[in-house]
C-alpha cells in the first residue's frame, strides 16, 4: 500500500512527540497508637483536579487506522488519568456504528472516509481528525490491471462506507459511472471471500481486507488507492451523536486529550520500528491477532500529533479538509447538493481546541 504524504506536507510542519510521564504518590505517614483516639490532621487541599469516573462504549474496526492511538493511549494510561475506562466494541463499518450511537448503545465511533456523509445530513458529529488515510483501494482481480478495464465488469464493494466513495471517484476518473458496471454491494468479510474466489472481476476495499486480498491472490491488482486522487480527501475520525455531545462536552474533552497523547506517542510507527513494533502488540492484544499482521498496516495513513491537529486548526485546514470532501460526496451523488450541514455546524473544533490547551 502506498505511503501517503504529499497531502500533509503541504498542509503541515513536522512536530516532536510529546514526552507524557507518571506521577507516583507519597505514601500516607502511619497513626501512632497514642493518638488512637486523637481527632485527625486536616489534610492538605489537592492541586490535582477531580474527575467523575466515566465508562464509554467506543466502537472500533479492526484495523491500524481505527486503533493506533485509542489503543496507545489506553494501553499507556492515558484514559486513567482522565478518569475513563474504555468498553472497546468491534464493527465492520462506520454506518452501523453511527446507527449504534443513534440507539445509545455507543458512545463514541471511530469511522472511515465514507461515513462521514453522515455528519452532513445531522446523523453524527466529528469530535477529532485523528489522521488522513490512504487505506482504500480498487483490486482488480482476473488480469484486470487498469480502470478502463472495469467497464460492464462485476465489482464488489460496501455501500455507505468509504468503499463505494472511492469506487464512484476511481470510476469518474476514466469517465465511468456506477451504471457502467455491475455493482454488487457486500460487507468487507463478503468482499474477501468474493475476490479470493475470483467471483467478482474487482473490489473496492479498505485495509487490512485489501492486504489480505493482495497478499493471497494470485491475480490481485493494486490499480489505485486514495493518494491516487486529488479529490479524495480520506479523514480517519472519532464522532460522536449530536444529543449525547450536547450532554457531554467535559467527557469529550478529556477523551480528546487522552487521545492527543496517544497520537503523540504512536504517530512516529511509520519512521520507528521499535514504536511500530509496541503499537502494533497494542492493537493485536485488542483485536485478538499477532502483531506481525497488524504491523504490515501501519503505512496506510498518515498519523497526525496533536500539534498538528492544533495547527490544521488555527489555520481553518480542518474545516478545509471536510468541506472538500464533502464536495466529493455531492459531486460522486453521494449526498444531495441542497440541505445538508456544513463543516462548521458539525464538526467540534471547540472541543478540539480545549483538549490541546
């Protein structure tokens, strides 16, 4: 899978990580038996703040992007020291999730590109750009090597999720719409097994399915991916639903914040392989792998620090990055030109902001 860069380095500086270190309390001095029945020392006020002790649902998919900072940050302490404890739920896209927040059985999701058209019609709000992805790929399968080659052929892909949105972009690309091919929608699970049997001519898949697809086929492609296309701005984000955030500023904000620290920690895996190697035991203990097949995905996004996020927000990049695409969606048909929510109505730059602070 290619490496995605170009798009941060003209949007960002490089930042240092952020050294997080543990406080480790005195122990209390013991009561002499003479002062048994002695009214006790007031204690000393604490400078530390107070936090209410909070359990969140958050909903995942198995894979680097959606875990290389949650699982960080909580394997290292950083969601204790807020306070948080984290109920982990896999799913396989961010549609369901968002519908599982609707239902209040989630409380904070993890989505993929193609999701996010749902921040535009009211269902979900974006709580922290974690990264810009380059997880998408169309694989063409049967000696299919080119996007031309895809017309009145059989491509499989998962409708709503960031599959079909790179499907509809590949395919304008060559000047092909859906109705130029034999669309056939299936969940990632579906996809795999589809393209290992040769039963579909192509698949428009996400990481780690593609890099399984890739690695076991024997006529698997990589015709492109989303650093192939200028318009095809992938946001990795966290998201929560709008009546619970109205409820829950102060949760957000220290999630955020535990957040940040696991970004500043585990954003060096592309350059450090000693880091690489520790993320990846993180993300393998959580969805039950070896951290040798979670490693082979650490390329496919580029992993921002919290000073990067800080700086995309300062200079208005963030709301930059879902407007564009959101212009994606509208021109693809994904989402109708007319009524839909502007970056600013739903994404939390506020909450982002506080947590850096």
């Amino acid at each position: 899978m290619k490496k995605i860069t170009a798009l941060l380095l003209a949007l960002m500086m490089a930042f240092g990580l952020v050294a997080c270190g543990n406080k480790t309390p005195a122990p209390a001095p013991s009561a002499s038996p003479s002062a048994s029945n002695s009214p006790a020392p007031s204690a000393e006020p604490s400078n530390e703040p107070t936090v209410e002790p909070v359990t969140l649902n958050i909903a995942y998919m198995p894979n680097w992007g959606a875990l290389w900072a949650v699982a960080t940050a909580d394997a290292k302490g950083y969601f204790a020291e807020e306070g948080i404890t984290l109920n982990m739920v896999a799913f396989e896209n961010g549609p369901t999730e968002i519908a599982a927040m609707e239902q209040g059985s989630i409380d904070i999701s993890y989505i993929g590109p193609g999701a996010h058209k749902l921040c535009s019609t009211g269902n979900a709000e974006v709580l922290l750009l974690q990264h810009l992805g380059d997880g998408d790929c169309i694989i063409g399968l049967k000696g299919i090597k080119t996007l031309e080659e895809l017309k009145g052929k059989t491509i499989g892909y998962a409708a709503g999720t960031s599959s079909e949105t790179i499907l509809n972009v590949a395919l304008a690309s060559v000047g092909l719409t859906m109705d130029d091919v034999k669309a056939m929608s299936m969940d990632a699970t579906a996809l795999t097994t589809a393209a290992l049997s040769d039963t579909v001519d192509a698949v428009a898949a996400w990481s780690p399915y593609s890099l399984t697809i890739l690695a076991q086929s024997k006529t698997a492609t990589d015709i492109c991916s989303n650093v192939d296309f200028a318009s095809l701005v992938s946001p990795g984000s966290w998201v929560v639903n709008p009546k619970w955030a109205e409820a829950n500023a102060d949760v957000m904000t220290r999630f955020v914040r535990a957040m940040y620290k696991g970004m500043d920690y585990a954003a060096a895996a592309t350059t450090d392989d000693a880091i690489a190697n520790e993320v990846a035991g993180y993300i393998a203990a959580v969805i039950k792998s070896d951290a040798e097949t979670v490693i082979g995905q650490r390329y496919d996004g580029s992993w921002m620090t919290s000073a990067q996020v800080q700086e995309l927000l300062g200079n208005g990049e963030v709301l930059r990055i879902y407007g564009d695409q959101q212009a994606t969606f509208i021109a693809n048909g994904a989402l109708e030109a007319e009524g839909n929510l502007t970056p600013a109505e739903f994404v939390l730059t506020d909450i982002m902001a506080a947590a850096g602070k």
